[in-house]
C-alpha cells in the first residue's frame, strides 16, 4: 500500500511542516523595514537634530553643569535632569518672571528658548559663556514643542 509504510504512521508531518514555514515566514517579514517611532529609542527627536545627536543629548553636554540634580547648587532652581522634562518646563515658572518657562499657546515662543538667543527678555543668554550651534538650538526647539502637554 504505502512505499514506505513508517509514513502511514505519521500523516501529521507535512501540516507540521507547512505550519512551521508560513510561522517563519511571518516572523521574518517585518525585519527589513526601518523604526517607526526612533525617539523611543534615542532619547530625543532626529528630524532638526544633527546626526548622531537628541535633545538630551545637547541637554547633558551644554546645560547639566549648572542645571542638574548632580550640581553644587542648580542654576536659578531649574533642574533640566530630573524627570518629567519637557512637560515640567510648562508647570515652572522662571526666577525672573512669573510665566511658565514654556508656554502651551506657542511653544516655540517659550522662554526656555529665547534663554538661548542673544536678548532672552530678562537674565542672561544661556548657556553662559557660549552659545548653542543652530542644529543643536533647531534639535531643542522640536523636542520642547514635541513634548507640548495636551489639553484636557
């Protein structure tokens, strides 16, 4: 009846088999795309950022020596370290003025960003002693207007 008479006890195989091949198949056909959401993964966003740099990036490297939890005292009380940034930065209100360091209406007018221009409105130009490269204070702009708060 069958050439060969072990595979009449097993007619369960070539399913199997099918099954196994259209499972790796599956599994295997999103690998060749590229990362939906990047940020997730850099920390920051990429579109006005210069390649191989986030926001937090510019952040820690211009702003953590005066602005961090591990400074000796933190810069006019804002901490750009702890968590929660930039959403904080739209509950916290400046040393030298009584509006929110960023503004919800518009954050790309915010003052945490005129802090980075030569005529901040009050205080100094940040960061003191130097200024931000336009690709870095571009990165800065998109993260501080991505990370708007939404309206209830």
């Amino acid at each position: 009846m069958f050439a060969n008479p072990s595979a009449a006890r097993r007619p369960y195989r070539a399913p199997l088999a099918s099954l196994f091949a259209a499972a790796l198949l599956a599994t295997t056909v999103g690998c060749a795309g590229g990362l939906d959401d990047p940020e997730r993964f850099t920390g920051g966003t990429t579109g006005s950022c210069a390649p191989g740099t986030t926001a937090s990036s510019v952040l820690q490297a211009q702003c953590f020596a005066c602005h961090s939890t591990d400074s000796k005292s933190i810069g006019a009380g804002l901490d750009l370290q702890a968590a929660g940034l930039p959403g904080r930065l739209y509950t916290t209100t400046a040393a030298c003025s009584p509006m929110p360091i960023a503004d919800s209406a518009n954050p790309s007018e915010s003052f945490f960003l005129k802090k980075l221009t030569d005529s901040p409105g009050c205080g100094v130009k940040m960061p003191q002693g130097g200024s931000l490269s336009t690709a870095d204070t571009a990165c800065l702009t998109e993260w501080l207007v991505a990370g708007k708060p939404s309206t209830p």
